[in-house]
C-alpha cells in the first residue's frame, strides 16, 4: 500500500470513527504548584479505537493539515472546548476554571478564525480568559508576522495564548546545556511581539538544562515578560519539587491527574 492509499484508508477509518462517537474528549487538569489546586484543564482528543484501545492524536493524526476531515475534527475539539469552558464558569462559579485547547497550523492560516472564535465566545458565554489556545513554538518562529497577527487578534478577544512544548526540539540536539538555556532566553526575547499569556516547558529539554540555576534563569526570563510557566509531564514528586524550587507557577503531568472524561472534571470542580 502506498502512501496516498495508507492516507485514504486511515481518512476513511476516522470518518468511521467520527459517525459511531469513537472519537473523544478527555480533559488533563493543570494545577497551581503551590496549593496544588486544578486551575485549568486541557482538552484532548483521544480516539477509543475497537482494536487497538485508547490512542493520543500522533497515533492517528497524520499529515493534518492535508486533510480537511482532520481539520474538521480539530475544529470540534475547539467547539467543544468553548462549551465546555462557558459551561464549567456557570456551574462552579466558585471554582473557575480555563479549558486550554491545541490550534492545528490549518486553523492559524484562516482569516476568519478571530470571527470564528469571536462567535463561538459569545454563543457559550466563555468570560476573558476562560479559554486558551495552545500553540507550538516552532509554529510562532517558522510563520512569524502571519501568526502574531492571528494571535494578537484571538488575545484581544479575551483568550490567553499558550506556547506548547517550549524547547522540545532543541533538547534533540547535542547543544551542551549552558547553549540550550541561552537558546531558550534568546528565543524568549524574540517572542516578546506576541501576546504570550503561558509557556508550558518540555519536560525533556529542563533535564537537559540539569541545573536549578539554568532552568531559573529560563523561567526568570519568562517572568520578566508577564509570563506564566508550565512545568510539563510531571511523573513524580521529585518533578514536581523541582518545578516549584525554579518559580514554575502551574503543573501538568500524571503525578496530579491524567486525562479525564468531563464527568469526572464535574466531581472534581463540584467537591
């Protein structure tokens, strides 16, 4: 089978997947590092598949942009999202909540994608910062003017901009460690033009950088820009002692709560 054959087959078992409901949203929390109190959960897509069980989108979700179906289907996650967020606000006004969503580069490219959010704003009544839309760093350097120009209009609509796995693919490389946190401050600098509200940093690349001090002066750097700082894929306590030593403000990982069907996000806002 060739690659537009696999491409064709694989489209077909999605819009499959699509009809029958196999296609679900789960919700990751993101906690505050010093109350460990959920402040924001993440929307995900998962594909609960009959033969090879629950899989993360880069099992499925191959050359996106290509497919307008895969458009579709980010796009619903985005709708549902928006619902979800305006909805978590009305019920639990005690305990507000932001839902955090993944932008395909696809969405990023349309003009109409303020509108589009706009509407969707003010259909489910999502209040200023109660949704955020992820977005990957690599995606802020590669399509510079384009996306500041997307961002910044979606930010002054009242949704926070999050940069998603900072400094995933430097830590691939065999740059030494005191490189990597000078990469990470340069690029920090040079992304002070867009309306960052959060950076979520790459578990992978804060190993590399070894040292509190190095991943310090990364975060400080970030601070110094307003900005609010993840410490991803948290495994253990010991992850999570060292996010909070080097002044990261919120957490992600399975050591506070893995993914989760919104029923479950309801009895967790609702205790």
């Amino acid at each position: 089978m060739n690659r537009v054959q696999a491409t064709v087959v694989a489209e077909s078992e999605l819009q499959r997947a699509l009809d029958c409901g196999e296609l679900i949203r789960l919700y990751q929390p993101v906690v505050d590092l010093d109350s460990r109190v959920p402040v924001q959960v993440e929307a995900l897509l998962r594909w609960d598949h009959r033969g090879r069980g629950l899989l993360a989108p880069g099992d499925f979700l191959v050359d996106e942009d290509d497919s307008t179906l895969l458009v579709r289907i980010g796009w619903s996650v985005v709708i549902e999202a928006a619902r979800r967020s305006g909805a978590w606000r009305r019920t639990f006004p005690r305990r507000p909540i932001a839902v955090a969503v993944n932008l395909f580069d696809d969405h990023l490219d349309r003009r109409d994608l303020p509108t589009r959010v706009e509407h969707l704003l003010h259909e489910n009544e999502v209040a200023p910062r109660a949704l955020a839309f992820e977005v990957g760093e690599h995606h802020l350097r590669s399509r510079h003017l384009r996306t500041r120009d997307r961002l910044t209009a979606l930010h002054n609509l009242g949704v926070d901009i999050v940069v998603d796995d900072f400094g995933a693919a430097a830590a691939a490389t065999d740059d030494a460690a005191d490189d990597l946190c000078d990469w990470a401050i340069e690029i920090l600098g040079a992304l002070r033009s867009f309306p960052l509200d959060t950076v979520k940093l790459d578990p992978h690349f804060v190993r590399r950088l070894e040292t509190d001090e190095r991943v310090r002066a990364v975060v400080d750097t970030a601070h110094a820009s307003g900005v609010t700082v993840v410490a991803m894929a948290v495994e253990d306590e010991e992850m999570a002692d060292r996010g909070a030593r080097v002044g990261c403000d919120l957490a992600q990982g399975f050591w506070f709560a893995h993914p989760e069907r919104p029923t479950v996000i309801d009895d967790l806002l609702g205790s």
